[in-house]
C-alpha cells in the first residue's frame, strides 16, 4: 500500500501573495481616505489644521462628543445617498457611481 506524498506548501509564494494583498489594501484604504478628505470639503485646510484636528479627535475620550460625530457622519453619508439617488432618478442614463471610486465632491467644491 502505498501513501501518496503531498507537494510541500511553497510558504515564499504564499508569503509574497499575503504581502502583495497588504499593499493593495493599504493603496486602497489610503484612496479612500482621500476622497473622504476631500467629499467632506476638508482639503480646502491646511495640512497643519488638518492633521490638528484629527489628533484631537483621536486623543478625545469624550464619548458623548464622539457619538455626535459618529451620528453625523452617519448623517453626512446618508445625504449623499441620497442626492446620488435623486440625481440619477432625474437622468435614468447616467450610470451610478462605484462605490469606493472616484467621485467629485458633493456640490463641487473640492475643485481647484
């Protein structure tokens, strides 16, 4: 009776795969970033008010102001949803947008 031996594993293979979907993610989630930056009108800041503003928010402990925030966040995007939404009903041609990709700001404003 014999035992079929099973190929070793190549873990450097797999490794460099896990590594190359690590980076992707991290593109993505930068990307990401961005365009909140930017569809939240934040980039007309400057870098340092920024980068202020969000150390602050992360060094908050208040939960009470961070509910607020969160409910409008929750706000923010839920208005936008909606504006897609009515803006599409009104030209049924035009195609909706990806989720995650590039879009304009609500408005216009993030032009330069």
């Amino acid at each position: 009776m014999e035992t079929a031996m099973r190929k070793p594993r190549d873990f450097d293979t797999e490794l460099k795969a896990l590594e190359e979907k690590a980076r992707e993610l991290k593109t993505r989630k930068v990307q990401q970033l961005g365009e909140l930056v930017i569809a939240t009108g934040a980039d007309q800041l400057s870098s340092d008010e920024l980068a202020g503003a969000l150390v602050a928010i992360v060094e908050t402990k208040d939960t009470g102001k961070r509910e607020a925030w969160a409910k409008r966040g929750v706000t923010f995007f839920e208005s936008r949803s909606r504006r897609a939404a009515s803006t599409s009903q009104r030209n049924p041609r035009s195609a909706p947008a990806q989720p995650g990709g590039p879009q304009s700001p609500a408005g216009g404003t993030g032009s330069q």
